[in-house]
C-alpha cells in the first residue's frame, strides 16, 4: 500500500474523542475507589477484629483500580501516538503496526502483580 502524508479529518477527531473516553474512564474509576476507600477507613474505625479483615479486604480488592489505569493509559498512549503522528496507508486505514511500535518503544514495563497491598501502601492510599 502507498503511503500519503495526508491524514483523514474524521480519523483524528474519533482518536481525538476516544482519548477523552479513557480518560474519563480513568477519572471515573478514580473517584469510585477513592469513595470506596474513604468509607472503609470510616467503617475501620469502629470494626471489630473479623470485620476489620474483611474490610481490609475490601481495600486490597480496590488495587485493580491502579492496574486498570495502567492499561488505560497505554491504550491512551497508543491512541495519542495515532491521533498525532499516524499516517494514513488508504483513506480510513492506519498504519497500526507502525504505531504500536512506536508506542511500545516509549512504553514502562508493566508492574509486577502483587499478592495484595501492605500496610503502608493502604495508609498511604487512605492519605491520598
């Protein structure tokens, strides 16, 4: 396929809107595990000692928050990389491999899963 210089208006604009998407995603889901986090510690206050670990529980389970915006942000990334420098192979085609390299180049490596969070990752998440 020959490459153009030229970028589809209607391409851009829909990258343009999905980042918006994510990142919503991201401030939504932000919000949720914070909300959630903050009436945990309230309850904590006056648990007894089986229910301060379930609720303990409760705060280690909200570790997917941090997870699912990692992966959000790549995609985020990803999509931003397209938006800005993708070129288009056919009109309404992207160079997709090409920016997922590029992508991947700039790219962290991924956190290592945890068995859960330690006392110090939740008092600093309940400080937040």
């Amino acid at each position: 396929m020959a490459q153009t210089s030229k970028s589809d208006p209607r391409v851009i604009a829909a990258l343009g809107a999905a980042v918006k998407q994510i990142e919503g995603a991201i401030a939504d889901t932000e919000r949720g595990v914070d909300r959630i986090l903050g009436l945990v510690e309230l309850l904590m206050e006056r648990a007894d000692k089986d229910s301060f670990l379930k609720l303990e529980g409760i705060m280690e389970a909200c570790a997917f928050q941090d997870l699912t915006g990692q992966k959000l942000r790549k995609v985020e990334r990803l999509i931003d990389h397209l938006q800005t420098k993708t070129v288009i192979t056919v009109p309404g085609e992207v160079d997709v491999a090409k920016a997922q390299a590029t992508a991947a180049e700039r790219d962290v490596a991924p956190a290592p899963a945890s068995a859960g969070l330690s006392q110090e990752e939740v008092d600093r998440l309940l400080k937040g």
